[in-house]
C-alpha cells in the first residue's frame, strides 16, 4: 500500500506494518478472524469524510461520503 493512505478511526500509520515484529503480532488476530468469520467491532468503524465533486459548495449533493478504514482491515 502507498505511505501516503490517511489513517483511519485507529490511527495506525501504514508504515508501522513494515516492521517484521508488528506484523508478527498481527497475522495471528486477523488468521483467527478468517478462521472465525468475525472481526473486533472496533477494527470496523470508519471515519466518514466528505470530498467535494463540483458544483457550488452549499449544495450537500455536491459531496460525497470517504470511509477511511483501520490499515489493519486494508
């Protein structure tokens, strides 16, 4: 993944995930979630940003909604 990603609600920089040992710790929760077919509620909340399309910026149709998801779902 680029090193340019936003975080998400958890604030884990995708950069983290480049160290052997992190990732190490972290392969073995998201193994079991496959395994289990169930994730932490906490790692599946997102933070919802509007992006402007075009148009005038008063218009609330003129947005749309971003979903910036935790890096270790990604």
């Amino acid at each position: 993944m680029s090193n340019h990603k936003s975080t998400g609600p958890d604030k884990i920089h995708i950069e983290i995930f480049r160290c052997p040992d992190v990732l190490n710790a972290v392969l073995p929760i998201l193994n079991q979630a496959l395994i289990t077919g169930h994730l932490p509620d906490e790692i599946l909340h997102a933070t919802l940003v509007p992006l402007f399309k075009k148009g005038s910026v008063d218009e609330t149709g003129n947005y749309r909604g971003i979903s910036l998801l935790s890096n270790v779902v990604k």
